[in-house]
C-alpha cells in the first residue's frame, strides 16, 4: 500500500465514524461524494484492501503470451541477429518475423535472455551545437567510411556519403577505394539529381587540399607558405562555382560523423541479415533499403522551404570539369607529350599564338583525351613514333688465352745454402779477409 492510499484510508475511516462528513472527505481526497460512498461500501466488505486497485499483482489483460516470447528470443539469439540492440531489434520482429512489440518490451526480453546489458543512465558533458542552415543544400557534409562493412564476407569497401546540414538527407554510394575517381562519379551523380550546392564542408584529406610549400634561403629561417595548385576536386569545385569549406577536427563535421556511427551499426547488421557479400550487392541494399529509411525517418524539415541548389548551366560540361586536367607546352611541330604519348594538333585547328603556348589537356574517364585552347578545343591524333634502333656495340677481339711465362734461368744454379761462406769467398778471390 502506497503512502497515498494510506491517506485515502485515513480519510474513509473518519467519514464511516461520522467525525467528518462525506463532502469533506470528498474534498479531501479530491473525489465525488458518490465516489466516497462506493469506497466505503468497499470498506466494510474488503476492509482496507479497499483503497488498492483490484488488479493489483494480476498480470496485465495486454500482456504477450509467453510463447511470443519465448520465439522472439529464439529469433535474437540466431546469428545474424548478434549485437543488434533493442530498437533494430523491435523494427526486425516486426518486418521479418511479424512479431509486433515496442522497443522497451524488447529491451527487457533481451536483458532477461542477457542478450542485451542495461546501463545506467548518466549525463554527458554538454556540448553546444551549431545550429543547422536553413535551406537544403546551402551546406553539403562530405566524408569517407573506411570500415569493415562486410564483416570480412567478401572484399574491403568504403562508404562516401554526402550529409544534408539542413535536412540531414543522405546521398552515398559503396566503392572500392576512396580514389579521385570515386569522389568525381559521386559528385557527378549529385550535381545531376540536385543541382549545385552552394558550399561542401570536409576534412583536410589529400583529395581536396594539397599542402603548403614553403620557401627556405637557410636553415630555420622561414618564408611565407606558396600557395599550391588545387587538387583535381579542388579544381571542379572552382568550376563548378561550389565554395570549398574545411573542417579543423572531426568533430567539426559532427553530423556526418554520427551518420556513419548509425551506419556502421543499421546498416552492417542489415546487409549481414540479407546475406550481402559483394559491391554491387551492398549498393543495391544501400539504394533500395537503408537510404529510403534514412531520408524519411532520420531526415528534418529545413527552417526554409526555398531550395539553395542552383541548375547545371550551358557551360557546365562536366565530362571537362569532372576530368584529370593539366596543363602542357605546345612544341614547334604543333605536338603535345602526355604519358609517353605524342599528340598532333589538326592542321585546321592551328592559329596564331598556339606554338609555344599552354593548352589545358582532359583525360576523360571513359579514356579519351581532349586538348583545349583558350575557348575552343582542338582535334588530336596520336602520333605512331619509331622505335629508337639502338647503334650496334663495336665488336671486340677475343684475347687469346694467356700462356703460362717460362722461367728464367738467371737464379738456375743459385743457391745460398749451397753457397760458399764470405770468408771462404774472399779467401779464394784472393783478398786479405783481416783487411775487409
């Protein structure tokens, strides 16, 4: 019995002893009179129990029947159902298996099953958000995944994903490597389904930012940095009149850094129940179940509901802009060299001013290769070069083979332990030996 029905007895006991009236236990309690008068018929019948609800320790009339629960638990305890947490867990029961519970039921059927461990709940630091911009695509989040999304069933793929700031739309796709290449084809696919956005915000990678040079005329004496030319991506971006914002640590970038953290937790779980094993497969899963989720449960409404993308226009060619580009030195003969390859400038394309000058050269990625001057672009051939014939290497005569030298017979019968002593020497030459 709760405090509050203690009370509520106390007030009956006075109303049946006549020591307050019925009303005025009516208004104490905050009940009708005619309520009152149901309680005390209850009195004398059940005694005290009377102010306890009659249900009370009865199991509930909505309670699921425990052979639902028993075949939930056995459907979280298969494999492909490890480390899911109680609110994939309920989405699950229900999709695949019909089995409709609310998250907190499941929770507490894991806990019992000790699939799933109940923490405590704690306050974490506070952290001061930035406050969303208001339009869809003003600000476009841009960031790579590298991890194990396949659990090891097949090869090592990344997630690129392109996080709406002011709707919290996504826009990603699996791929290989996290090369130029794979950036340029995703930011192809976005620009011709959206439009423009007005700014990308990323991290300091490689891709987008070359690094600084710097200067020295001795040693540690430091010069202004030289500003380095753009990267591949840097570079379209300027075409394509979409500002380039960096990010200065992860957390800068948080939303689309919690996006891969619901990500690396949905979306593995979901491509390991549909047995995903391959890239195309998880591209597959990504475009027809996990993106649709995402943008209709996670995403926001912006604050406006005026869209800042701007259209593709006329001079937006983007098999130019989202190329490899650089730059090369027209040669006297009107040719080009680029990856050992000579190209020949279209006697019909020369002009005045082309000798000597730099042309902007487009590997496209479907391989072909484009050269433009100034406004206009000029046709190419390649030129079939000769192959260099080297000079022949001047024959050598062979040395004859080296004969052994014969022995000179100068020292043939010298021999200094067969020879005569000095003394002895001196004595038959005649000489005096008392005098040497």
């Amino acid at each position: 019995m709760t405090q509050a029905e203690r009370d509520r007895l106390v007030a009956l006991k006075k109303a049946k002893k006549k020591l307050i009236t019925q009303k005025q236990a009516a208004e104490e309690l905050g009940i009708t009179e005619r309520h009152v008068r149901r309680l005390l018929r209850a009195l004398k019948g059940r005694g005290d129990q009377a102010v306890v609800h009659a249900l009370r320790g009865l199991p509930s009339n909505r309670k699921i029947a425990a052979d639902t629960e028993q075949e939930a638990v056995a459907i979280l305890r298969r494999p492909v159902y490890r480390g899911f947490g109680p609110t994939l867990a309920s989405e699950y029961l229900a999709k695949k298996h019909n089995i409709e519970v609310s998250r907190e039921t499941a929770r507490q059927w894991m806990v019992q099953a000790k699939l799933w461990r109940a923490r405590k709940q704690h306050v974490e630091k506070i952290h001061e958000w930035r406050p969303r911009r208001s339009r869809f695509g003003e600000l476009v989040q841009w960031d790579t995944s590298d991890h194990d999304w396949l659990e090891g069933r097949g090869e090592q793929i990344l997630l690129i994903n392109m996080i709406d700031d002011a709707t919290s739309r996504w826009f990603a796709r699996f791929v290989s490597s996290d090369s130029t290449v794979e950036n340029m084809n995703l930011l192809e696919s976005y620009v011709k389904r959206h439009g423009r956005p007005l700014a990308f915000y990323t991290d300091k990678a490689s891709l987008f930012q070359t690094a600084e040079k710097r200067k020295r005329d001795e040693p540690g004496v430091d010069k202004d940095a030289v500003e380095m030319p753009p990267t591949q991506i840097g570079r379209a971006l300027r075409e394509l009149a979409i500002a380039w914002i960096p990010a200065h640590s992860p957390q800068a970038k948080g939303r689309v850094e919690r996006g891969f953290l619901t990500a690396q937790d949905r979306l593995v779980k979901g491509m390991r129940v549909a047995g995903v094993t391959t890239l195309q497969q998880a591209n597959h899963y990504l475009e027809t179940e996990f993106l649709p989720w995402v943008n209709a449960t996670l995403a926001v409404a912006p604050a406006s509901s005026d869209d800042a993308h701007r259209p593709l226009e006329k001079q937006h060619d983007l098999a130019a802009i989202l190329s490899h580009v650089e730059s090369r030195r027209v040669n006297n003969d009107y040719t080009i060299q680029l990856d050992t390859k000579t190209y020949q400038i279209a006697r019909q394309d020369i002009r005045t001013g082309l000798r000597g000058a730099t042309v902007r050269v487009e590997k496209r990625w479907d391989g072909s290769v484009a050269v433009r001057f100034r406004d206009r672009y000029l046709g190419i051939s390649v030129c079939e070069q000769r192959p260099k014939i080297a000079p022949p290497k001047p024959l050598r005569k062979a040395r004859p083979p080296a004969q052994p030298s014969k022995t000179s017979p100068w020292g043939k019968n010298f021999d200094l332990k067969k020879s005569p002593k000095i003394w002895q020497a001196l004595k038959s030459s005649g000489a005096n030996p008392e005098s040497v």
